[in-house]
C-alpha cells in the first residue's frame, strides 16, 4: 500500500513539474507575444494564464501526462537503486 502512495506522489510532483515546463515554453510561443500580451503589467499574469488554459494545454496535455509518468518510473528506479546499494 505504501507503494501506491508513493507513486501518487511521485507522479503529482511529476504533473507539477511537467506543468511548470510547458507553462515557460508556452511564454514563448508566437501566439502569446501577439494576442494575450498587454501593456498593462498586472494584466499580463492574466494573459500568461490565458494562454496556457486556452492553447497551450488544450495541444500539450498528452506530452504533460507521459512525461509525469516517465518522471515516476525515474524516480521509482532511483529508490531501487538507493535502498539497493546504499543502505542506512
């Protein structure tokens, strides 16, 4: 049971990270320097979400959702390895 557990939250703090990667690449994207920008600076976390919600995750939830479980099987290969050869 404590494996379950474990990968729940190896894969959530994998979707956080995913989410965080393409959330900065989708700051690059054309679209976004050209419609959600603003001039205005409190409304530009506004438009950065904008994007992100309307065309960055619509496109990239698939890439978002096979890199957290890539990120899980790393990480579960890590503690294998850890307990395996580095005892305490």
């Amino acid at each position: 049971m404590e494996n379950i557990y474990t990968a729940a939250r190896y894969y959530v703090s994998g979707l956080l990270v995913m989410i965080l990667i393409t959330f900065c690449w989708g700051l690059g994207d054309d679209a976004y320097t050209t419609n959600y920008t603003s001039k205005v600076w409190y409304e530009m976390p506004y438009g950065a979400l904008q994007h992100y919600f309307l065309w960055v995750l619509p496109y990239w939830w698939l890439l978002i959702l096979i890199g957290a479980g890539i990120f899980t099987k790393i990480a579960f290969v890590f503690k294998i390895i850890s307990k395996k050869y580095f005892k305490n």
